[in-house]
C-alpha cells in the first residue's frame, strides 16, 4: 500500500497536498444538517380520473336522481300504485286528472292510496292541504276522501283546508260546498262558511264562523257530554244548546242534535228549528226527526252557499 493510500485513510499520517486541496475543493457540497420545512415540499398530485371513469359517475348520479324524483313528478292514473308526497320549502300542487287538486303546504305530507271508479283516497300524515274538487256531477259526493290519524273527510264537492296540529288536533275549514268528517260512530256535516274541530276525545259540532261565545261552550258541554254514561249531563246541555240558539245559521248545531243517539234529546231540537226557520214543508207541523230532509231544506234557506 503505497504512502497515499495510508494518509487517505490514516489521519495520523502527514497529509498529501494533493488530498488536501481536492477537500478544500470538496468542503462546499459537504452535507449540511437544516431542519424540516413542509413548505419546501411539491405540491401533491390531484389524481385525475379517467374520462370514461367520469362519464360513469356522471350516469350513475343521474340515474338515482330520476329514480328518486321522477315517481314523484309523474301524474296520478286510476289504479296507479300508491306512493307519497312532501312538501319541503315550498308549496306542492298534486292533481287528481281533471277532477281535483291538492296543494299540499310546506313541512306537510300526503299518501296516496289509491284512484278507483268510485274513490280516490289520500292520507295526510302530517301538516295541512288545500283541496279543490269538481262539484257534481264531473265528481260524485263522496268520491274524494282524506284520512288523517283523528278521522275521514269526505268530499261533498267542495273547497276545503284540512290541517294537524301540533297538539293532535285537527281543523277542517270549507270555503265551497261541502265536506262529512267520519270518526267511528259519529259524521258531521260542515257546509260552506263553517268549520269543525276534530280532537282525541272525539269530534266538535261543526259552527259557523260568526258563532257567539255562549253557543261555542254549549256545544263543546254537549260534544263531551255525548259519550258521558249519565244521559241526565247531555239533557242538561240540550238546554244549554237550546238557550244559545238565536240566529237561523245556529240551525247547524240543532241539525246535528237530530242526530242524537236519544230521541228524547231530538224532540226539543226539532222543535227549536221549527220556530227558528219554519217547517221544511209547507203546512208540516208534525215532527219527523228526519235529517236529510231538513239538510236539504236548511241549505237551501239558512245556510248560504258563499258562507256569509
């Protein structure tokens, strides 16, 4: 080994001038310790798909968006399978063909049970709908139905609100024709310009919306007196009832009173229409505790069709 090699690798040994002026050449690309900065480092890569990749997602996107959306959009058809609606921010129109139409109000939402010959039926589960349907004879009576957890809302061809509150009541108001709400044993009719209040305990006579205080409380007396096991509380408020009565639209609440399980509760009741509106035929003084003959005669004389 010769001298070179031993001062290369032995730094005891005197240095080469050679080897010292080859590190002196070196000293500035000698390794030098500097702490870490991450802004020092390339920015990263956004990977990039390939077009085919793209179009795929883009397909597959559209796709579940139509599968969502369009059921919703597509018009009702007899015998179309049932399905549900929401409104969210804004109001949502549905309509029956020609023959009726829904706006169902925001934070609302509507079933749809089925569109057969002789019945399309809805159910709103929540939140509140206006209803618009063709009066006789383009819909029959009865061919439009609502039903809310309280009860039924049967169309009599009609303009109607139908809302549920937050408290689990309901209220249906009628601003055309007519509506029944059915709830077990009991059906109420609403024309035109009332309104019927539908709670756990049962459904309230429907009244007018110029009804007094006095008969407002009489009717709620007798609507919890109704399923009482003391017939002697529901006589009571029959009087009550009765000493409210004052105005030929009050007839509501008297026709509702024919209606009433016990007869001995009816008498008076038709009595009090009789000297409120007359007979509803002529030269009648007997009693016939019919109902549907002194709906139609009270529909005609002391309830006005605009409700006024």
């Amino acid at each position: 080994m010769s001298e070179r090699d031993d001062a290369l690798f032995d730094p005891t040994l005197p240095p080469d001038p050679e080897l010292a002026a080859l590190e002196r050449a070196l000293l500035p690309l000698r390794w030098q310790p500097r702490p870490f900065d991450p802004a020092l480092l390339p920015p990263p890569r956004s990977p990039r798909l390939r077009p085919w990749l793209a179009l795929a997602a883009l397909l597959l996107v559209g796709v579940a968006v139509a599968w969502w959306w369009l059921p919703a959009m597509a018009p009702l058809q007899p015998e179309g399978a049932p399905r549900q609606f929401t409104a969210v921010e804004q109001p949502l129109t549905i309509p029956l063909g020609d023959l009726a139409e829904i706006t169902l109000r925001p934070g609302s939402t509507l079933r749809f049970e089925h569109w057969r010959p002789a019945e399309a039926r809805f159910a709103l589960l929540r939140g509140s709908l206006e209803v618009r349907v063709q009066p006789p004879p383009k819909v029959a009576p009865g061919f439009f139905v609502v039903d809310t957890p309280l009860g039924r809302v049967v169309d009599m061809g009609c303009r109607y609100t139908l809302e549920l509150r937050d408290d689990g009541s309901a209220r249906a108001v009628v601003t055309e024709g007519a509506v029944a709400f059915v709830r077990g044993e009991r059906t109420v009719f609403v024309p035109v310009g009332a309104a019927v209040e539908v709670r756990a305990d049962g459904v309230r006579t429907p009244l007018f919306g110029d009804a007094s205080e006095e008969l407002m409380k009489a009717v709620v007396e007798y609507d919890l007196a109704l399923t009482a096991p003391d017939p002697s509380r529901r006589g009571q408020t029959v009087k009550q009832v009765l000493a409210a009565v004052r105005d030929a639209r009050d007839s509501l609440v008297l026709w509702h009173l024919l209606r009433d399980p016990a007869a001995m509760f009816r008498e008076p009741a038709e009595q009090a229409l009789l000297d409120l509106v007359g007979a509803p035929l002529p030269n009648t003084k007997a009693q016939s505790f019919d109902p549907e003959e002194w709906l139609a005669f009270l529909r005609l004389r002391a309830w006005p069709s605009n409700g006024k």
